[in-house]
C-alpha cells in the first residue's frame, strides 16, 4: 500500500512527541517517525524540516549544537515548557477528534 499523506497540523504534533523523551536531531526525529509507522506515514523532508524551524520560531523548542551519532556536527532539538504544554494539549485534542471520526464510521 502506498504511504499516508499527513493531516494538515500533525507534523507538528508528531515532531512534539517525538522530543518528548529528550533532545534529538532532526534526522533521527523523521527517522523515529518512519519507524513508529512502519513507514505508512510520508513525511516530506522540506516539510519536516518547515515544521522543526517553524516549532523552534514558536519557541516550543530550544535547539543546540553536538554531535550525532556518526560524530557529524547536528542540530539537537529539544521542548522548551511551552512545547510540552502544547503537546499535552495537541494530544489531547488529537485523541478526541480520533474518538469522534471514530464513532461516525462504526455507526454509533
């Protein structure tokens, strides 16, 4: 099956997530993505890293320079509060709007 095309907005809440358990660099946050969706989502690299710049600009992440795994010089991201307050409440809404197309397409 081909790949799922994102929602408009859940990059941004995918991105969130995936910082949550600490800082990590932007490729293996698209990295963990695939993963975790054994490849069914498609994220664009340009609208990955849109969305990172877009989150750091927001201030709902805080980034530093180190190096990555393979000893390369890269950008490490991390949640700054206001990036973990957005994602407790993303999530949130996220689950609700899930339960809800969920209840219209089992007939409920």
């Amino acid at each position: 099956m081909p790949p799922l095309t994102l929602l408009q907005g859940t990059l941004d809440l995918l991105v969130l997530r995936c910082l949550a358990d600490g800082p990590r660099h932007g490729y293996l946050i698209a990295s963990q993505i695939r993963e975790h969706t054994s490849g069914d989502l498609r994220v664009e690299e340009a609208a990955f890293y849109q969305a990172l710049h877009r989150l750091f600009r927001q201030r709902l992440l805080e980034a530093e320079w180190g190096p990555s795994e393979n000893n390369r010089r890269a950008r490490f991201y991390s949640l700054t509060p206001s990036g973990r307050k957005r994602l407790r409440d993303e999530t949130g809404n996220w689950r609700r709007y899930v339960r809800a197309i969920d209840a219209v397409l089992q007939g409920s």
